[in-house]
DNA sequence: TCGATTGGTTCCAACGTTGTAACCGCGAAA
DNA sequence: TTTCGCGGTTACAACGTTGGAACCAATCGA
C-alpha cells in the first residue's frame, strides 16, 4: 500500500529525482559515488520500479505473456516451465494466461490485455485463425507456437514449431515396423486443427510408406485431446469386429493416449502384445504410465528458447521484422508401450 | 502499437475526454444520448483501456495473480483453473505465476510484481515462513493456500485450505480397513513443510487408531513431490527385508503415488494384492492411471472460490479486514488401487 | 422573479516514471 | 582571458487515466 516512490528515494538521497531514477536503470553519466548513495537509499527504503508507471511512460514493462490452451495438459504445463526459465534469463517476467482454446479469449489476450501491459505475447492457437492473427502480429509483438496451416509465402507472424509431419511419420513407421498392420489414429478433431491435420497426413505417409492401407474406421473423430476423448476413441476402436479391429494406435497427444492405455486395460487387452501404443508429446505423465508410453518428445527446452528469443527480438526491434518460421528438433523414445518387457526408470 | 486512447474516442464523439472516461466506466450522470453516442465510438475504433495508466491512477488493475510452486503438478493445475473460472465471474483476470518453491521468488511475487501491477496475490506458499508473509500480507492483499503451520490465534493472513490432519487420517484408516498393518507413508519431507507434517500427524493418527505401531522405517524421506521421487522412495521401501516390507502405502500426493505405482510395476508387485496405494489431491491423473488411484480429493472448485472471494472483498475493503481461515471439504475416492478389479471409467 | 437544486458536462491535477533539454562547474584549448 | 566541451545533475513535460471541483443550463419551489 504504501508503495515507496523515486521521490522517496531522492530526498533520502539528497538528490534528485531523475538522478535515481537513472541509477536503478544503469544509464550512464552518473558518478560512482552518487550511484552508491543512491543504491544504498533504494535498499533501505526497499524501493522497486512501479512497473505500470514504466510501461505508461516507455511502453516496455519486461513482461511478456504465455497463453496456451490448457494448463493440465501436462505438454503445455512443461513448457511453460522452459519459457519462464528461457525468459528470466533475459530479464524478462513471464505471465502464464489459459485460453480454453476459445477464440476470442484467444484475441483479447493479444490484443486487449496484451497490447497495453505486456511488452509481447507468446500464443499457442487452437481456435483462432491465422488470418485474425496475422493482423495483429503487425502491430504487436506476437510469436505463435505450433499451429501454422497456411503456406510458408503467407507467414504473417513468427513462428516456432516441430514438423508435426515427420513426428507423426516417425511413430507410426515405428508401429509399422513392429509387424502391425492395423494401425489406428487418435486425435483427428472435428476443427480440422492444423496440428491434427499435419500429424494424420504424417500418419498416412508412413502407411503408405509401409505398404498398408489407411482405414478410415480406424481414424475416428474426436472433440478435445484430453484422456476421456482417448479413453472412449480407444473403447469404440476395441469394439470393432475381428480382422477390423486395431493391433495399435498412434495418439495425436500423450494425454489421449492415456485415455486409450486406460481403455485397454479396462477390457484387458494387453499393451503392447494386444495393442501396441505411440504418441506425442513426451511428458513426464507418459514416462511414469503403465507400461511406459512411446512418444516422440519434442525439444521443448528448444522450442521456448527460439520463442523467447524470437519475441524478445521483435520487442526489442523499432523497425518492423520479417517474419520467422523456427523448428525445434524431436526424437523418438521407444518405450514399454511398444517394446514391452519392464525397464527401470532410473539406472 | 497504434493505440486507441480516451482522446481519440472523445475527439470522434464530439465529447470531452472525462466524458467518454465516464461511459467507459459505466458512472453515473451520462444521458443515454451521449452515452450511445460514445459507446458507438468505442466500437468504431475499437477502444480499449489502458490498464497500466488505469492502475497508475486508481490503483486498481482488475488482475490478481495466483501463485503456485509447480505448474507441472496436476494438482495445482487444475487449481489455477477454477480459479480463472471464478475471478472470471467476478470479472478479474488471473495471471498465473510459478515459484519453484523458492521463497525468495514467493516473496518477490508477492511484494515486487504484486505490490505494484497486481490488485492482490493468492499464494501457495512453500520455501516461505509464515511470518515474512504475514508482513506483506498486512499491507498488500494475500490470500494463502494450504500451507498454516502456526496456530489459530496468530493467523497474520487469509487462508484457503483442507483438513490435512483429517484427509490423511481417512486414507490411511481406508488402507488398514483393508486389513493391512504394514503401512508406509510416503511424503515426510526434508524441510518438514506445513503440508507434510499435517499429513504425518493424520498417517500416525490411523494407526494408533487401527492398532498398528508406527514404524519409522516405513516413512522415508523425501525432496520433492514429484513423481520422481516416490518411484525411488517406493523402490527402497520394496527392497527391504520380507516382515519389514509394506502391504501398502500412504503417499502425500498422487505424483508421489504414481512414482509409487511405477515401481510395484517394474519390481513386478500387483497392486492391490501385494500393496495396496492411496494418496491425497484426486488429479484426473491418478484417475486414468492403471490401476486407477484411490486418492483424497479435496474440493478445488470451492478452495478456488473461497480463495478469490477472499481476496475480492480484502482488494475491495478500504479498511484492514479481519483475517479469516475458510476450510474446504474433502472426500475419499476408494478406487482400484485399494479395491481392485477393473472399473469402466464412464458408465 | 429569484435562489436553490439537479443533471450533465468540462477543466485541472495527479498517479510514478522517463526522454529531452537545459543547466552548472571545471578543465582544456584558443 | 574567453570559449568550448563535457561529465554530472536538474527542471519540465508527457504517457493515459480518473477523482474532484467547477461550470452551465434547465427545472423547481417560494
């Protein structure tokens, strides 16, 4: 409440006010024993900057906002942790928003809430367009993450993201080459999200690749990548008539894969003997299943480190950028989902 | 970039800019003439407040910030949730911060970002000792989570939490309903938190009450909450001497639990039958885990919205208010992993 | 008719900060 | 001696907003 101010600083000081306000910002010109005078008044008095008094003056305040879909989604949730972390190293504070991947949340986060407290915005879409983003990317720093469905002349704001193509191309092969010849897909959505769209084309690449057949049955639609979504997908695929029904499946998300591992374990099929099982996202929630989930583990660490830098580059900037597309590498953890057998976790 | 201010809309609507401050605040004494008239205005260029120059000026931001030590933790996910969704009915926005537990950052968010860009803060605290938090709660709205390890009388802050002594006392009474006597308590932490210690006080409380001895060796210690953790505390538990070893198992979380889980996996224990596993938070986690986990779950939504009641009416209040301890209620969930079997989740 | 009241609007100052320009010594160059 | 440059400091204005007081009709009661 009582918030101590530059003015209380200087009188203690004995100087004036603009004099400390150049002490606590490091600019120069200023004497070596002033500076301590003054530093050691701020730390008595306990003084901090008021950060919207900053940012009204300047229009920088040093944070910059994370918004994702979901927080309990443990893919995001560790994310969040590697782009506070990338942040802090360049002095910048990370505010974390939840959008529900509701559209307008989605807009008025870059625009509303954004545009006049945070210095920039880093977004991971789900509902909104690429178009609406675009416009305001060009007059406010915005770095998208994941979702880019148009074609790469298009770009209208930064970019960072893995080749969800490869990634799914990637697991699925590895399904493939464990002899299963009835793959299933969890994770088309209704929205025809991007995301999905580039991990079912990746999906069907590495069938064609292995000389299998894609079965629409067994690509069924969902609503949300959350567990349930992949519990009941998984439980419909199990109920399919002999010679349709899947021996594995490959989840868009490692959260529908659990739903799907629940699902099997519920109608005691066995995993990966019955149903073998792949996916996405690499979160520490798949590594600790039962058994252990094969996942292609995007370089998440990569991922908020190209966009923090991205973002801080464009805040920095006077001048208008052009637009960047970053991809983070990804690897394939092939794990007890798949391979069977029980491995210890550590050592 | 190009922002919309009063002056503009005042400029457009042929009014003074006070004016047009009075309609967008929805004050009194405007005539709905003028008021259309403005409104129609803010639409045209698509006003928005500037909430840095707003909270510069009254003091209010309408942002209040919720603190929690680990954002990767299901628990305090789903927390953040329900507290969105109720500041969001109250019309306040939550920015969501992550403190690693570190008490130096808890401190930090609570008088530095807090003080000076935040209405008011709800922190789960957990490096922080009490007292430090009661003098920033004296003059800066805090409302705390869980963590009260002083007694009644010395309340310094509001706190929102659940009957920790009670809610272990029912899990663990659950596990030796079960006939089991060789219960083990996985939780006691290093650092000897509020959270760890309460729960102790219940885990031994059961016993006594089951007739069953408390035996030391079947409480280790641990460092985090983390999944980690309770596979490597479980492993040792199930590695020492037959008449020794547990026939179950109270842990302090669900992450520690899961961790737990995944060692009786790798060591090739059934559960229930060989040990039996419950905990304490009721993550959508420990739901979907196979076997889906017997867990205390405390009521999130309404510590969620005695929290930001709470710190509404104290942001609200121009006196100091009272200090208030609400406490949330709390049920049991006997699931597989105590009853056994296998359970479809939805219907 | 006049003063008082009321509804509606405007003017002014201030929140805490920083950019710009101005100021003031002092030593160096002319 | 004067002038210039420069390190170090200060005064002033402004960022966008809102609280308070002032202002200006118009209406009302006496």
């Amino acid at each position: 409440m009582t918030a101590v101010t530059l003015k209380d600083v200087a009188e203690r000081a004995g100087v004036s006010i603009k004099t400390v306000s150049n002490v606590v910002r490091n600019a120069p010109r200023v004497s070596e024993a002033t500076r301590k005078r003054v530093l050691k008044a701020v730390h008595e008095l306990g003084y901090r900057p008021n950060p919207s008094a900053r940012r009204l003056r300047t229009g920088h305040s040093g944070l910059i906002g994370l918004a994702v879909p979901d927080l309990a989604t443990p893919y995001f949730a560790e994310l969040a942790q590697h782009v506070r972390a990338e942040a802090a190293q360049l002095g910048l504070t990370v505010l974390i928003e939840e959008t529900s991947g509701d559209a307008t949340e989605e807009l008025r986060l870059a625009t509303g809430v954004g545009a006049s407290l945070l210095d920039g915005v880093i977004l991971s879409p789900l509902g909104v367009s690429p178009d609406e983003l675009a416009a305001v990317a060009s007059e406010f720093p915005l770095v998208l993450l994941g979702e880019r469905s148009y074609e790469r002349d298009q770009v209208g704001a930064d970019h960072v993201l893995i080749d969800n193509v490869a990634a799914a191309r990637e697991a699925t092969a590895h399904l493939a080459g464990l002899g299963r010849t009835r793959i299933a897909a969890i994770g088309v959505d209704r929205q025809a999200s991007a995301t999905s769209r580039q991990r079912l084309e990746g999906f069907q690449l590495a069938l064609h690749e292995a000389g299998v057949t894609y079965d629409p049955r067994l690509a069924p639609s969902i609503k949300e990548f959350d567990r349930r979504n992949g519990l009941l997908a998984m439980r419909a695929l199990a109920a399919l008539p002999v010679g349709v029904r899947p021996d594995a499946v490959f989840c868009f998300s490692d959260l529908l894969a659990v739903g799907a591992q629940r699902a099997l374990f519920e109608a005691g099929s066995h995993i990966p003997d019955d149903v073998a099982v792949a996916s996405i996202d690499g979160s520490d929630e798949a590594l600790y299943s039962t058994p252990s989930l094969t996942s292609v583990v995007p370089d998440k660490a990569a991922i908020a480190s190209l966009a923090v830098k991205c973002l801080a580059a464009r805040i920095r900037s006077e001048v208008p950028l052009p637009f960047e597309v970053h991809t983070a590498p990804h690897w394939l953890r092939a794990r007890e989902s798949t391979n069977g057998g029980r491995q210890q976790l550590f050592r």
